[in-house]
C-alpha cells in the first residue's frame, strides 16, 4: 500500500474517476479539483465520496478552475502532491471549434499554471506530474503507426492548445528538472464516457434503439478511423508513468483501427442486430438487415423481441452534415511499444469487450428510464 498523495484535475471526468478509484485502492490520499456548476457534476465519482466529517478520508475535493492561477496554486500550496495528473481540460475537439479561445486558456494555460505553481512553490525535486497529451496531436497523418517520435500537425483549437500543454512540459522538465511527463493517450471509453463523444454516443443510441426510445441515431463522419482502447487500462497507464526513475513521453495505444462505419455495425452486432450501409456521404444510411435472435434475448431480453422486430429493413443511421469538423483527423493508430517495454503495460480490454462493457451499460440504463417512462414518474419535474 502507498502512502503517497495525488491531486487529480478533472476528477469528475471519464478518466478522473477511474484514475481515483484505481490510486485510492492503492492507498493514496487523493485531492481533486472539480468546478463549480450549479447542480451536482461529481455522478462519477459518488461511490467514491465521503462525508467531509468522516475521520481519516482518503478522497477530499476542492472547487477550482483550471483558468484561475491563484486558486491551482493555493490548492496545490496545501495539499503538497507527491503526483499530479493533469487531466481537465475542454476536452471536446468539434466543441473546440465554437469555444476556441476558452480551450486555449484551460488547456494551453492551464497546464502552465500547473507547472508555473510547483515550480514558486519549491516543490519542482518533490512533485511529478502527468500531463494528459493526446494522439489529436498527430492530426494530419504525416507516419503510420504514430509513435513518440512522429512529428505534429494539429487540426483543431483543442489539438493546438494540447501542443502548448505538451511542449510546456517538456520544456519546465528541460529547463527546471521537473519529473513532469506527457502521456500521449489515443482514444480510451468506457461506460464512463461523455454521452457527445462518438463511441458512447453508439452505444447509448443502440440501447435506445432497440428498447423502443428513439428511431434513428444521426452521425457526421463515418469513415474517421480511431485506435480505440479501454479507459480503464489507460489510467493504469498514466500511474506507471509517474513510478519510472527518470521522466519521459510515452504513447498509449492499442495498435489496432476501426472506422466509425465498423464500430457502429460492431456495437448493433452486440445486441444480435446485422446493419448493413449503403449510400454515400451525406446520404450514406444504415438499415437492420437481420435480427439474431438468441443473442438479443441473452443480451437485451425475450421482452423487447417484438420492438427489435419491427425494426427490420427500417434506417437507424444517417448521416449529418451539422457533425462535420471544419478539419478532420482521419487516421489514428498508434505503436505502443515504448510503453509496453518500458512501463510493462498490457491493455487487458480488446475492441469487442469494449463494445461490449459499454452496450450492457447503457441497455441497464435505458431500462431503467424504461421503468420510470412506464411507471409514469418520467416527466416528474420540481413544479409537480
Ligand atoms: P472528460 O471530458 O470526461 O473530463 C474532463 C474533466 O475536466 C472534467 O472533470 C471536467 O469537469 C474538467 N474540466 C474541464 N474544464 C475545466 C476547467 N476549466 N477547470 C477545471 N476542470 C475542468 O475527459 P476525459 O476524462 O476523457 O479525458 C481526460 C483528459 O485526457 C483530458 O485532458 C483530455 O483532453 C485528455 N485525453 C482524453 C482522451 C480520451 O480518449 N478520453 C485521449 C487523450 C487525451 P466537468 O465534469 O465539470 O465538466
Ligand atoms: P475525438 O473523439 O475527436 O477523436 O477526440 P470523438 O469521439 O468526438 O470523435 C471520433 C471521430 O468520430 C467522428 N464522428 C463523430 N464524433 C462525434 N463526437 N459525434 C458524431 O456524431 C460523430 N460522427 C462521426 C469524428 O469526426 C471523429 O473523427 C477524443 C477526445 O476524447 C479528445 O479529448 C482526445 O484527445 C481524443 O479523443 C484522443
């Protein structure tokens, strides 16, 4: 068991909570900063929480931004991190495009401000950090498969202040012996994933497609190809990086690449459903083809039967424009070699049990709205 104490930016994210669980089993004191909203944003880590008038708790959030240098400081002050992950940021590319320069103050600045902070604060021999560096960085495909070593070529606002955030890093490592590092994570999900991004967006539309809530799931670019793991082996990732001797970059990948088209029919496969596409582009569609019926009732239930029968020959996918990015990452896929060498790390998820973790999640969940629709508790609102 560690004694360490981490503080977490972003704790309230996808890899935020897992990072949590995974560093409070391990015994760390863990500190996260979660923004202000003005209702409850903390879903993912509530079976993590502990009453603040509970002795000796392990898990103790504070209200901070990531564009505020007095608040990062003053936190980072009292809880004196042994690590600190960097994880929060804007972390949508196509929201990028409308809030540009709001990403570049979070994600560009705001990793400053981390590195600028243990730097005054004299903690630069005792603090490592982890900054969250992304396979968005590779943006125009310049090598095949991208590795450390592959030259940049952002495509998005997002991407470009994610550069800021990684050289910044490199460069508070050069210049003041920092053991701060870059984790350049490809795309990791979960059931944890944000509902806007494509792969939980899938998966949440199948669940509701097939138990009878909506008709048809719209998407923009369908033959974007992403190298996609499991968020759960990612976290394990960023904390083996932290434990090395000496501080480094390393790139997390599965090394495998699935265009959107290919999870889409993977994600519709899980529930016994066969999509066949047909058009092309903005008139490309996807219609049920064929229902197999054994591995619907094992996965979704004999009830529901006569809805994903109705579907047949029916559209459940089109294409819209409105999702479109002004300029697209095509490919990714990356070489996790260095990683897998240096830092020993094996993914345990391949792509069909991510597909498949996710799927079952959101069934659980769609009948669970299912439940308070039928149970006429679903419009309940605070004037009733
Ligand atoms: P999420 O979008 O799920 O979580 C982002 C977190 O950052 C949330 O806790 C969010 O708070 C917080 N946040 C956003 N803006 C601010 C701000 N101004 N001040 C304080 N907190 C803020 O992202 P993921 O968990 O998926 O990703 C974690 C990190 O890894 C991000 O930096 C992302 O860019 C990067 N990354 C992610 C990859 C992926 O595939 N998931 C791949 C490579 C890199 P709130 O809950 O209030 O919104
Ligand atoms: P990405 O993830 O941009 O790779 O960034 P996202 O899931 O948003 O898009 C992946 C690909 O799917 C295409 N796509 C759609 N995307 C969304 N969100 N919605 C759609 O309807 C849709 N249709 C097609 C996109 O065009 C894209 O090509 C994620 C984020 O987690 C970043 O923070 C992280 O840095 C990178 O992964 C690695």
């Amino acid at each position: 068991m560690s004694d360490k104490v981490a503080l977490i930016t972003g704790i309230t994210g996808q890899d935020g909570a897992y990072l949590a669980e995974y560093l409070l089993k391990m015994g760390y004191m863990v500190h996260g900063i979660k923004r202000r909203a003005s209702s409850f944003n903390t879903d993912r880590i509530d079976h993590l929480y502990e009453d603040p008038h509970k002795e000796g708790r392990r898990l103790i959030l504070h209200y901070g931004d990531m564009t505020d240098s007095l608040n990062i400081t003053r936190i980072i002050k009292e809880v004196q991190p042994d690590e600190i992950y960097n994880l929060a940021a804007m972390s949508h590319v196509k929201v990028s495009f409308d809030t540009p320069e709001y990403t570049a103050n979070a994600d560009a600045l705001g990793t400053l401000r981390i590195l600028e902070a243990v730097r005054l604060l004299d903690l630069t021999k005792k603090t490592r950090i982890y900054q969250a560096s992304t396979s968005e960085l590779y943006g125009l495909v310049q090598e095949v498969p991208q590795k450390e070593t592959t030259p940049f070529y952002p495509r998005s606002p997002y991407a470009v202040a994610k550069l800021y955030g990684y050289w910044i890093t490199v460069n508070y490592r050069e210049a003041y012996g920092i053991h701060a590092n870059n984790g350049i994570l490809f795309n990791h999900e979960s059931p944890l994933r944000g509902e806007t991004f494509v792969t939980r967006k899938i998966t949440r539309a199948v669940s509701r497609i097939v138990l009878g809530h909506e008709s048809c799931l719209y998407l923009g670019n369908l033959s974007s190809k992403r190298d996609w793991g499991h968020a759960k082996d990612y976290v394990r990732a960023m904390h083996a990086i932290l434990q090395q001797p000496e501080p480094s970059d390393y790139v997390i990948a599965t090394g495998i690449t699935t265009t959107v088209r290919d999870f889409v029919r993977m994600a519709f496969a899980e529930v016994g459903v066969g999509v066949c596409f047909e058009g092309e582009g903005i008139h490309e569609r996807a219609f049920v083809e064929t229902v197999e019926k054994n591995k619907f009732i094992d996965v979704v239930g004999e009830e529901y039967l006569p809805i994903v029968n109705s579907l047949k020959g029916k559209t459940i996918v089109a294409v819209d424009p409105a999702y479109f990015r002004p300029t697209e990452v095509d490919l990714l896929i990356g070489d996790p070699t260095k990683s897998k060498t240096i830092l020993g790390w094996e993914p345990e998820y391949d792509l069909p049990a991510l597909i498949a973790d996710m799927v079952s999640n959101d069934i659980k969940l769609t009948k669970k709205e299912t439940y308070l629709r039928d149970g006429g508790y679903q419009t309940l609102n605070y004037y009733e």
